[in-house]
C-alpha cells in the first residue's frame, strides 16, 4: 500500500519570521491609528459645522421655513408623483443619447469621400448645441416646435422637453465617444488592416468596442447630469418634482417641499456617481494591467 506524497516542506512548513511579524503588527497599528485621527478629525469637522448652523440666531426661522415635518409630509405625494415623470423621461432619454452620440462620433470619424456632408453637419451639430444651454434648448423645442402647426407634429410637452434633452446631451456624448475612439492605439488599426478587415469592420468590431470600454466612467457622469436636468422641464410647466414643490411652496409659502424634492434626487443621483467611481478604479486598474 502506497502513503500519500507530502508536498515540499518549502510550501508546508513555510512561517513568517519575527521580524515579519513585528512589520505586520507595525503595520496594523499604523493602519488603526489613522483610522481613529481620520474618525476624529470627521466628527470633530461635522460637529463643528453643525453647530454654527443650529447656534446661529436664524435657526429657528430657517428650521420653520425649510425643514418641517407637516409641510414634508405634505408635499410629498404630489412630488413622489412629479418625479416619476422625471425618471420616465430620463429613462427614455438616456438610450436615445447613446445610439445618436455614438452615431455623431462614427460619422465624425468616417473617411468616406460620399459622407462628407454629413460630417459636416455633425461638426455644426456638436458645436452649436454644445454653445446653446439646455434651458433655451427645451424653451426652443417645447414652444417653437409646436408653433410650427406642422400636421401630425406632437404637441405634448414632455415629448419636446424629452427631445431637447437628447439633442443637448447626444452632442456631449458625442465627443466622449470620439475622444474614446480616438484614444484607441494606431496598433489596433494597422493590425485589423493586416487581417484584411474594411474600415467598416475595424470600426465596429476592434476600435469601437475597446472606444465603449475607455468611455463608460464619463458616460455615467453625463447620466448623472441628465438625471439632474431632467428638473429644467418645470419651467416650461411640466409638472414634475421640482414643479410640484415650488408650486406647493408658492401656496404655502413654505420652502420644505424643495427640500424634498431634493432628497429625491440626491437619492437618485448619489448611487449612480459611486457606480462611476467605481467603474474609474475598475478602469484603472485593468490600465495599470495592461488589460486595454
């Protein structure tokens, strides 16, 4: 009956020696003590800040005015209800962003002799709506655009405000596109080229798949942006959450309701800038890899 191998002794019997463990230990002190200064420093700074706010002698009055507890609760249904209309159109923005940026950038990086009109008007597009603030844009589209009194054009407000949110933000994402396309190493077309692979094909299966990868931390702070934004269609009287807020303000003359509609989007927003972050690191570390 055969006994079993042992592994090598090198692997087995291995164990740190006391210099080892008194750097670990030195370590794990080091590390602890800067978890309690940073812990301190935190409290001490918070502490500090809210106490010259509720010590101040407008306290009171600003308390009353912007954070009471019957006028929250109040308010809340009619901005819970408000701000749906604000996902909704973010939701519908967003896809249609993507596809028009993207296509913006590919016809922007076309070399085709018949495609130069077109590249033209891409480059007007991206640096006229780029220069116009989304504001003016939905006043343009939700106002003009129906003034037109063209048959079969769309009246509805949250159409053109949707619209003009896509036109705004397609020209951004646009030239994040491209700048990922363009930071795409020459390597990468010389050697698609090599394989006998169309300008065509070298686009969509090696530069702009590697292009999508680079661009996705901006991309995200762009939604971020947009998911804010989608608040600039209460001028045109869309009642979504900031809509409903000031008007419960205006008749109550009571600034909590705007509080609250703010909380729904820090609420939002918050989650989708640490998923930013964290794609960045990812990013980063497969850069440091050599993973891109």
């Amino acid at each position: 009956m055969s006994t079993p191998t042992s592994e090598p002794s090198g692997t087995t019997d291995w164990a740190p020696s006391e210099r080892e463990l008194a750097r670990r230990r030195t370590r794990e002190r080091q590390r602890n003590q800067r978890v309690v200064i940073a812990s301190l420093a935190t409290i001490v700074v918070l502490g500090a800040l809210v106490a010259a706010v509720v010590l101040s002698p407008g306290w009171p009055r600003v308390r009353a005015t912007f954070l009471d507890p019957h006028h929250a609760k109040e308010s809340l249904p009619a901005i819970a209800k408000g701000f749906w209309i604000n996902v909704k159109m973010f939701l519908i923005a967003e896809p249609l962003i993507l596809v028009l940026g993207l296509a913006l950038a590919l016809v922007r990086q076309a070399r085709s002799a018949w495609l130069v009109p077109l590249r033209g008007l891409a480059v007007v597009y991206t640096d006229v709506v780029r220069g116009i603030p989304t504001l003016l844009l939905v006043f343009l589209f939700v106002f003009g655009m129906p003034a037109l009194g063209l048959a079969g054009l769309p009246t509805s407000i949250f159409f053109w405000a949707t619209v003009a949110l896509v036109v705004s933000y397609s020209a951004y994402v646009a030239e994040v596109f491209r700048s990922g396309i363009e930071g795409v190493h020459p390597s990468q077309v010389a050697s698609a080229e090599a394989l006998a692979l169309s300008r065509a094909q070298t686009m969509r299966h090696v530069v702009v798949p590697q292009a999508v990868r680079r661009v996705v931390p901006p991309l995200l702070n762009d939604f971020v942006s947009l998911q804010k934004d989608t608040a600039l269609v209460a001028s045109v009287s869309l009642f979504d959450a900031l809509f409903a807020a000031t008007d419960y303000a205006s008749f109550h003359f009571n600034f909590t309701s705007i509080v609250v509609a703010a909380a729904f989007f820090v609420v939002m927003t918050v989650p989708l800038a640490r998923l930013c972050d964290a794609l960045a690191r990812r990013v980063a570390r497969r850069e440091r890899a050599g993973a891109l």
